[in-house]
C-alpha cells in the first residue's frame, strides 16, 4: 500500500478532537529532527593527527586528554 501526503492529511483531518494528543505522540518521532549521537571525549575519534599511535607516550603523558 503507499500512502500519499495527500492521504496522510485526509486522515488527519478525520482525527476525533480527543484522540489529537494520541496522533501527535504517534506522528512525533517520524516528524523530529535526526539527533547525531555525540561519542564520549575519551574515545577521540576524528582527532588526533595522522597517526597518534606513534605518539602515544607522549600522549599519556600529556595527561590522555585531561
């Protein structure tokens, strides 16, 4: 079955006025926007230079990004 825009807003006009609050929950995770997942800080990812694994001592001690 595809549902056209068109269809989508036929139907929500033919929502009960106390079903709204149900039909709002049910459209919002479809309707917000896409969060990016933050990494943590201590895996480092995209930072760091071409190859910190040559550099690790220095790294640690340094202080491993405190």
């Amino acid at each position: 079955m595809t549902v056209t825009r068109e269809d989508l807003h036929n139907m929500v006009e033919r929502i009960r006025p106390d079903e709204l609050d149900r039909a709002a929950e049910a459209l919002s995770s479809l309707t917000a926007p896409k969060r990016q997942r933050r990494l943590p800080k201590s895996l480092g990812m995209g930072r760091g230079g071409r190859d910190s694994s040559s550099r690790v001592d220095q790294i640690l001690a340094e202080g491993f990004g405190e």
